[in-house]
C-alpha cells in the first residue's frame, strides 16, 4: 500500500528536486512545518494567522484585477461560486463514481490521492519524447487495470513495460478530470478570466492588446497563494510536468497551447458543462492554461512586498535584506529607518510606522530644545541686576544640577546691566513660543523657536 509516509515515495519526489510541502512539510515530532523554500515566513502566516494571510493577498489581487463585490464575494468563499452551467440534459459520471475509503478517481483530493497519481507524474516525465503524449489515447484494457492498482493504493513499477506512456498520460488527464471540483476551483473561476484581461496601456494611457506579462505573472502568484494546500501541490507538479513536456515539443509535437487544449476542460472548465455553456470564453480559458505551462517556474513564488511583509509580521526586523527591499521602506531621518506597508494591504493588516523610532526623534529634539532654552534663561537670570530675587533664582538653579549648564558656558556675574524684560513674561512668552531676547551688548539676537 502506498502511503505519504512511505520513505520509497518520498524518495522519488526527492530525486525530481520537486519541493513539495504536502509530503515534506511535517516534522517527525510536531506540526511545526519545515523550513525548506524561501517562502518560510509566508506559509507561517498561512498556518498560525491564515485570516491575516488571505487578507494580505486578497488586499494585492484587488489592486490587480478589478473584482465587482460578487465575485470579490466569491473568490473570498462568503458565497456561492457563479459558473455557467449545463443548458441542457447532462449528467455527468463522475456522481456514479465509487466513494469507498482508498477509492482515489471520483473521490475529493487528498494527499494519499497525491501520492498515489504522482506516480504516473514521474513515469510521465521519464518519456517525454513520446510523440502525441496527452492527445494520443491509451489502451483501454491497460487503463483499466491500472486504475484498479491506483484505486487500491498499490505501489505500481511502471517501467516493466506493462503499460504505455500513453497509459498514464490518458489516466491523469481522467483523474483530473473526475474530481467533484475542477483543481483551479470554481471560487477562482471568474479571477482566471480577469487576469487573461490585463493588458498594457500606450503613452496615451489607453489599453492596448499587448498582454501585461508582468502583472498577469504577480496576479497568478497571488491567486494561487489561495489555492487549497492539495490543489496548490498537485498543480504545481502537473504545470512543471507539462512545462518539461513543452520544452520537448519538437519531439513530441506537444506545444504550450497543444497542452492548454488538452488540459482545460480537466482543471478550469466548471463541472458539468459543455464548450456552449462556456460564452466564448474557450480561447480565453485555453490561452490562460497557455499561459500557466510557459511560465510555471515563476508561479509558485511570493511576490517579494508579500515576502517581506510576513517576514516583518514574526520578526520586526528592520534590516534590509536586498536591493528588492529598498522599495519597502522609506527614507532615513536623523538615522532612524521606518518601515512601510506592505503594497495596498487590507485596513486589518496594516502595520504602522515604527512608533519607537518616532518617539526617540521627538524625544531628542525636545531634550535638545529644552537644554538650549534652560542655558538661555540661566544666562538671562545672570545678567540681572544684583537683588534678592537674583540670588533666589540662582538657588532654584543650583538645586537641579541637571538644569545648571555647564561652567565653561555660564555668563559670569559681573556683567554690564542691559535692561531687560521681567522673568515672568520671558516664562511666559516661551511658553507660547514667541519669545525672542535681543542681547544689546554685541548687537546679535538669540531666537527661541520651539517645536511642536
């Protein structure tokens, strides 16, 4: 019986350098997940905070694509799906379908079902020369049998020669096709078609026919952040396993939208309806899939904002970890950085300025302020004239060291009277910041110009 635990399996997957957190991501002695891709920091969000997680990306899709509040309703899950459905009488095999426990085709994805069809993935992806793999069908009597093995959770040796590429490549094309939801998920249904709509703009900014490559790649990212842990695993072995076959299409004759056609109605098109049903958004849908093969080996990548944001969100650091980053923070003041907001993330996940920094730069310009002011009215008080109401003053200074300056800048007591104001409204006028001492001695004005 194969099983996720089965080292054998495990080894296989290793031996593609396929990283694949379903079957790699627990420890043996807890549920803490392992570090083994650079996205650690944002798979933490999505395990221990995933409403904060679906926020931050939910926040980053809507900047990209514009989502009415149905559909935004929808790829949220807080409604139901609206896909076009069958018009007429269709009723689909997949409902007959045997429900029994380790029954693996018809049944809801799972990671034994994983499992069990990566199988047929790294069989697959051993005989990519062959010509017309995924459209030429196999054996019928040998899918058969081999479904039955797949079924009954059995570890299968395709490379006895018992079975035919084309065997399994007709195989995984009905597995993905007899799932109760297509892999890409009816809540995404509507997102996919968006995306295929983002187009660059001319220098008049008027919207062109030239798809932008850029912001398509950064939505799909996003979009499959989203994706249930299984349907995100198993997609990402089945676009990298198309991609590989792509790649050999002239030996195949299998190209990017040859593989889009064949793939489509198995793991975009809704449950249950015909190419009629779908309002001319075939060429859309086949296109989009297109789109997925070629450029796979950006896909399963955070967008860097999102990255860093989750990086700040456990550690609070404040270093920047890469030219990248330098978009994310704002510049330095009196060397003090502030972090900045992760792009347009949602009002419950914004995060502030670092309200430390701030505080210490408000605190030291008022010390500094309040020390130069302390110095000025010291040097006022010492330049009175000699009376009792001096020497008091002088007392009052005395006993606060902290507010005598320093003896190298005190105004020594014998000085030539200059007439002045009273303290009282210096205090006063300082207070509402105004006050400006003229020194009549050497013609210079001294200005008190408190902060805020």
């Amino acid at each position: 019986m194969a099983t996720t635990n089965n080292p054998q399996n495990n080894h296989k997957l290793d031996r593609r350098n396929t990283k694949c957190s379903v079957f790699n991501s627990r420890e043996t002695n807890g549920n803490q997940p392992v570090i083994f891709n650079p996205d650690f920091f944002v798979e933490r969000l999505r395990h221990e905070h995933p409403q904060a997680h679906a926020d931050l990306v939910l926040s980053n899709i809507t900047r990209l694509i514009d989502l009415p509040g149905d559909e935004f309703a929808q790829l949220k899950g807080e409604s139901e799906p609206k896909v076009p459905s069958s018009t007429g009488f269709l009723r689909s095999f997949n409902f007959l379908k045997r429900k029994e426990k380790g029954v693996i085709f018809g049944a809801p994805l799972t990671e034994e079902g994983i499992a069990q069809i990566y199988q047929l993935i790294e069989y697959l992806s051993k005989n990519l020369h062959v010509e017309g793999l995924f459209r030429v069908p196999g054996h019928s009597l040998r899918q058969a049998a081999l479904r039955e093995m797949l079924n009954a959770g059995a570890e299968i040796d395709l490379e006895t020669g018992d079975f035919h590429p084309n065997d399994a490549a007709t195989l995984l094309k009905a597995f993905l096709g007899e799932l109760p939801e297509p892999l890409l998920t009816h809540r995404h249904y509507q997102a996919h078609l968006k995306i295929g709509e983002l187009t660059l703009f001319d220098d008049m900014g008027d919207k062109t026919n030239v798809p932008d490559k850029e912001r398509q790649v950064e939505a799909f990212q996003l979009l499959f952040m989203l994706l249930p842990p299984a349907n995100r695993t198993l997609l990402k072995l089945l676009l990298d396993l198309l991609y590989h076959t792509a790649r050999n299409q002239r030996v195949n004759k299998m190209s990017a939208i040859n593989l889009a056609t064949m793939f489509a109605p198995h793991i975009i098109w809704p449950k249950n309806v015909m190419a009629s049903d779908l309002q001319g958004n075939i060429e859309k849908l086949n296109n989009g899939i297109a789109f997925l093969i070629r450029h796979s080996q950006k896909l399963f990548k955070a967008p860097v904002y999102i990255k860093e944001y989750a990086r700040l969100y456990f550690t609070g650091s404040k270093a920047i970890q890469s030219n990248d980053d330098l978009t994310l923070w704002s510049g330095t003041k009196n060397g003090n950085m502030v972090a900045a907001v992760a792009a347009s993330p949602s009002p419950s996940m914004r995060s502030i300025p670092d309200e430390t920094c701030i505080v210490d730069t408000k605190s030291s310009e008022t010390q500094s302020y309040t020390e130069s002011a302390l110095k000025e009215l010291y040097q006022h008080v010492n330049k009175m004239p000699e009376s009792a109401k001096k020497k008091k003053l002088i007392r009052q200074f005395e006993k606060q060291p902290a507010l005598t300056p320093a003896a190298d800048t005190q105004v020594p007591l014998i000085r030539k009277h200059w007439r002045s104001r009273s303290l009282g409204g210096i205090i006063k006028r300082k207070v509402l910041g105004s006050q400006i001492l003229t020194e009549k001695e050497n013609g210079t004005s001294q200005s008190l110009s408190p902060s805020s």
